[in-house]
C-alpha cells in the first residue's frame, strides 16, 4: 500500500515549546499512524501558473522536550502529491497568511485535503466570526470608532478590547469606566481610527473560573476541555502568557454552544477548532491553529489529535483515490 504523505505548514518547528505544542501533537498521532511528513513554513509555498510548488522537508518527530524532531534535506515537489495539508500557522492573520490560503485553496482544487479549509480560514476571523452566533455571546462591538468603544465602555462599565489579527493574549486590554488611560488606550488600538478592534463587555468569571477552551472535531465537542485561569498579576486566561490550565468535563451550557456553532463551522470546512467560553459565554472561535490539545491529554487521557485523524482517514477512505 502506498504510504499517504501529510504536509504540514508552520511556524519554525525548532521555536515551538514541545511540552505544550498541539501541531507537535498532530503529527505525532500522524507518524504512529504511518503517515510520511512533509515539513514546510510559508516561505517555501509558491503558485507558479495555477499550480502549486513547495519546498519540502521530510520530517521525524518524537516525543522529547530535548529532540522532538529531525529534518532531511531539501526536497521540491507539488502540493498536489500530498494526501493532507495541515495549515497550522500561527497568527498574526495578516496579508501574508491571506496569500498563503490561495495557494492552498489551489491545492485543494487539485485534489489535496486540507485542514483547515483555506477559504474557511479567510472568512471566519477568530475574533468577528462569534458575531454569527450572537445567542451565544456577551455584548460586543466591532468598530474603529474611538467614540463608538467610549460609549461601549460606559453602557458596560467594564470591557475588554483586543486586536482582530493576534493570538495567545498580545495586546488585549481590559478598561474600566473613569480609567485616565481610556483614550490613549482606544488611540493605539485603533491606530488613530483607521483600524477595527473587537470589544466585548467583561465577563467577572474569568477570574475564578478561567477562559475554558474546548475542542469541535468536525463539528463534534471533544467531551473535556482546559480552564485557563489567569495568574494573580495578569487579567488574561491565555497559557501563553502564564495562565495555569485546569481540566473541566463540559456541561450543559458549554454542550449548547457547541450545538449552536458546530453545524456551520462543518459547513465551512472547518474541522479543528478550539473555542473559547467565559461564564456562560462564547467569546472566540480559533480557526488556524488552535492550542491546548496537549493540556487535555494529560489530564483526561483523551487524544484530540486521536479523534481529528480518525474523521480525516475515513474522509480521505471516502474519497477518490489519487492516481498511483
């Protein structure tokens, strides 16, 4: 049988943290599964006349905070002798990732799955697209009006703002109505007004309860998820920025959401996504690669990255096979 080949694209493999990564935990379910890993970073990623090109690296991984993995040379090929790509770039989603999801929706039309879907990737930002389930979410406004967030801020009293484009907790404030630094604030975020920030009224639980983030597997919530709580000296439930992380099964709310959401990020192609609830409240959807898996694992004994390739291999099963 032929060996099916998984391309990843990423960040610089040699600078992720390899306790906590959850790409690293992909392609280690990939390789106990037989899977041939092409390694590749944006970068190596080309569209020459309507067909894809890429630098590949034929890659080793192990489970090992000291050598978690080793790389071949450089090999060049198309994107379309893959089976799967795995688009698991990290933020900032800027100009840069945009251009990288053509090139990767060109793979796809020549015949490669990948994950997530590039065109799912463009439309739902993982800040805005919560907006498409407001039954789930707490009051928020999208806006570069300095003067439209001051008014946000006094109806609220307390808010949060964060940037459209970044992850892991960068440059998120939390702003409390007679605060002197509201406007310098509101200022640098918007870039004087010529930028769109997401506001969201402030959700007291998180300082007890965290920022839970859960897992929908082709829809479908993994059934444990992490509470990110934040530290004493820092408002911000990201495990990046030193939040402890505490294992929690998911109830009946957590469960509704998932319901509410699941069905569309399906639609759209959107197979591994990671949310993130507050209270009783959906305050992001994390599309392009969502963290924590590692985290799960540890505590529940219960492998996300197990259950995403189960759903993948019974799609790819599925599917046509690719010429031999």
């Amino acid at each position: 049988m032929k060996q099916k080949r998984l391309g990843i694209v990423m960040d610089p493999i040699q600078s992720i943290n390899p306790k906590k990564d959850t790409s690293l935990a992909l392609l280690l379910e990939a390789q106990t599964r037989g899977w041939q890993i092409e390694y590749m970073e944006l970068n190596d990623l080309s569209l020459r006349d309507g067909r894809t090109e890429a630098r590949m690296r034929k890659l080793r991984v192990a489970d090992d905070p000291n050598f978690w993995f080793d790389i071949e040379k450089l090999t060049f090929g198309n994107l379309a002798e893959l089976d799967l790509i795995l688009m698991r770039k990290d933020p900032p989603f800027d100009i840069e990732y945009i251009m990288a999801t053509y090139i990767l929706e060109r793979a796809e039309a020549e015949g490669v799955m990948v994950v997530n879907s590039p065109q799912g990737l463009r439309d739902a930002n993982e800040k805005v697209f919560t907006a498409w389930f407001p039954q789930c979410c707490p009051p928020s406004l999208l806006s570069r009006s300095t003067g439209a967030l001051r008014e946000f801020l006094e109806h609220h009293h307390k808010i949060v703002v964060k940037p459209t484009s970044k992850m892991g907790g960068q440059s998120i404030f939390v702003i409390s109505e007679g605060d002197p630094n509201t406007n310098v604030i509101l200022e640098e975020m918007t870039h004087r007004e010529s930028v769109y920030v997401q506001a969201q009224a402030y959700i007291p639980e998180i300082a007890e309860k965290g920022d839970k983030r859960i897992f929908l597997i082709d829809g479908i919530p993994l059934e444990y998820g992490i509470a990110r709580i934040p530290g004493g000296d820092d408002h911000r439930g990201n495990l990046a920025v030193g939040a402890r992380a505490e294992g929690f099964e998911l109830g009946e709310r957590e469960q509704w959401i998932c319901a509410q959401i699941g069905p569309e990020l399906k639609e759209r192609g959107l197979l591994f996504v990671g949310i993130d609830v507050i209270g009783d409240y959906l305050t992001e959807i994390n599309v392009t690669s969502p963290t924590g898996a590692r985290e799960i694992e540890k505590i529940f004994q219960v492998s996300a990255a197990a259950r995403l390739f189960d759903v993948l291999e019974e799609r790819l099963a599925a599917a046509k096979p690719k010429d031999t």
